[in-house]
C-alpha cells in the first residue's frame, strides 16, 4: 500500500468543536479550548502519523460574520488560507444546525477545493434518527468528497473520518519524524494555555480583549522559568483580570502552570501580570508584533 500524506485544514464556523476535534484525532492535546466560540486565534498544526499514512491537520481560526476590528479580520483571512492552501479541507458542523455561520464559512472554501464534513457532537443527540435528513440536507450544500458524523467528545466514527480523509491526500514520504506532535514549539503552548484559562475563567466579551505574551522562557536544570504578560486594552480590565487581591489572576496562573507540567513533563515557575495596551486589537503595528500577520 502507498504512504501519503498531506495538510488538513480544518474549517468551519466558530464553536463546532474544531480543536475538540484536532485533539480527538491526534490524540494529544495541541490546541486551547473553551466552551466560548473564537478561542482559536493561531494556526495550529497537529501531526498525526500512522504506518501508511502522515495527515497533518491544521487548526484555524473560526469564520467570523462581524469582523469589528481588525484582529477578527486577520483571523478570518488565516482561516480562509488554511482552508485554501491544503490538501484537503474538513469542513466541520454541529449536528442539526447549519445556519447562516456555517453556509458563509463553507463558501470561503474555494469551489476548486475537496473537502470532507465531519458532523459533530452526534454525541448530544437523543433521536440519531433525526439525523439521516440532516445529513441529506448538508450533502446537498456541495460536492462533498465525504460526510462522516463523528463525536469529537467520544471519538465515535473517527477511524471512518481518518479513513476518508486518506484517500484525499497525496502519496508522498512523511514529512515529520514520527513522534512529532506539532509545528509549535513550549514557548508558544505556554502562551495558550494561560489564554485558555483567561477564556475558560472570565466572562463573554473580557477574554476577547486579552493577549497573553511570554516574556522570556528560561530552562533551568529540570525547571521552566516561564515569565508572561497579559494584555488588556483599558485600565478598567485590568482589576477585573487581577480580581480581589489578585486572587482572579493566581486562580488562573496556577490551572495554567499546572496544564504546562503535564504537557511539559516537569516542574514549571509561571509568573504572570496584566498591562494596559489600548486599543491592541485594532493596531495593525502590534498586531504584527504579535504574531497576527
């Protein structure tokens, strides 16, 4: 049998359970979740290898309707690239709802593009029968090169996705060695999970206007010496992230430090504090600063 392998970019719009989905297939945890949509806001590689088979599944942010600033804009062009510039595309949708989201997030993939659609959190139906007309309906959205209703919760059906999803990519060599899980390396995966707890603690609206920026990251011995910065764009966020005598902050520093000794494998210092940059997420300088291009 051939080996392939290839790029999934994984698209759809926000909360369908993408990087529930990218971990469940990988197998490991390489990308941030909450139960708040648009928590995704960096291209994630996850590399998944297999015998005869390499697929290397690329996380990206979800389509945004209302793009208000110009951080929503780059993170819907980052979208549509990574949809656009794969081997294959996996479109993915909630099971029983395709609204308008959806239908606009699947148009950004190019007409030219295969795509597969995995149907997720089949996991929260009551009647399974309620989905065979859904899936009727989707498959006549668009050529579909297959539809596979997953959980990403379960991992129910995910060997038939993986199996679709081969036969769409090229025979070529593996492009990474085999125990390698990503493209991103400790420093970046601090920095998401201590956003990932700003999203996971807070309310809706605060974590979008927040960043968090390592500072420096430091091996010492068996330690990891982890300074971070997180970024608010107006003084009166910034008690809202410390909370009572910074209470708020230490909560979430100490899940964070916590999630990086594991994924880590060793002891981790995390020191952490909030600054003031107005306005971060309509200034084209730092974003740019910020890895946003």
């Amino acid at each position: 049998m051939s080996h392939r392998c290839g790029t999934v970019g994984i698209a759809g719009r926000p909360n369908t359970g993408k990087s529930s989905l990218l971990n469940r297939l990988v197998g490991e945890k390489v990308s941030i979740v909450s139960v708040k949509p648009q928590t995704t806001r960096h291209l994630v590689s996850g590399i998944l290898t297999r015998p005869d088979t390499q697929y290397i599944f690329v996380d990206a942010p979800g389509q945004q309707l209302q793009a208000v600033n110009a951080l929503h804009r780059r993170l819907n062009r980052r979208a549509s690239e990574a949809a656009r510039d794969s081997d294959v595309a996996l479109f993915v949708v909630e099971a029983l709802r395709f609204g308008q989201e959806d239908k606009e997030a699947l148009a950004k993939i190019p007409a030219a593009q295969r795509v597969v659609a995995a149907v997720n959190k089949i996991d929260l139906l009551r009647n399974s029968a309620e989905l065979i007309p859904f899936l009727d309906r989707l498959s006549k959205t668009r050529d579909f090169a297959a539809i596979v209703p997953v959980s990403a919760k379960t991992g129910k059906n995910i060997p038939q996705l993986l199996d679709a999803l081969r036969v769409e990519l090229p025979e070529a060599p593996a492009a990474y060695p085999p125990d390698q899980l990503t493209d991103r390396d400790e420093r970046f995966f601090a920095a998401e999970l201590l956003r990932e707890k700003l999203f996971q603690e807070m309310g809706q609206e605060l974590p979008y206007r927040c960043e968090v920026v390592v500072d420096s990251f430091r091996q010492e011995g068996r330690l990891r010496r982890i300074e971070a910065t997180i970024l608010v764009e107006r003084e009166s966020q910034k008690p809202i992230v410390l909370g009572a005598r910074g209470e708020r902050l230490k909560r979430m520093a100490s899940a964070a430090r916590r999630d990086m000794e594991k994924l880590f494998g060793g002891k981790v210092y995390l020191g952490t504090w909030v600054k003031v940059r107005k306005a971060w997420t309509d200034d084209a300088r730092v974003l740019r600063q910020l890895g946003y291009e």
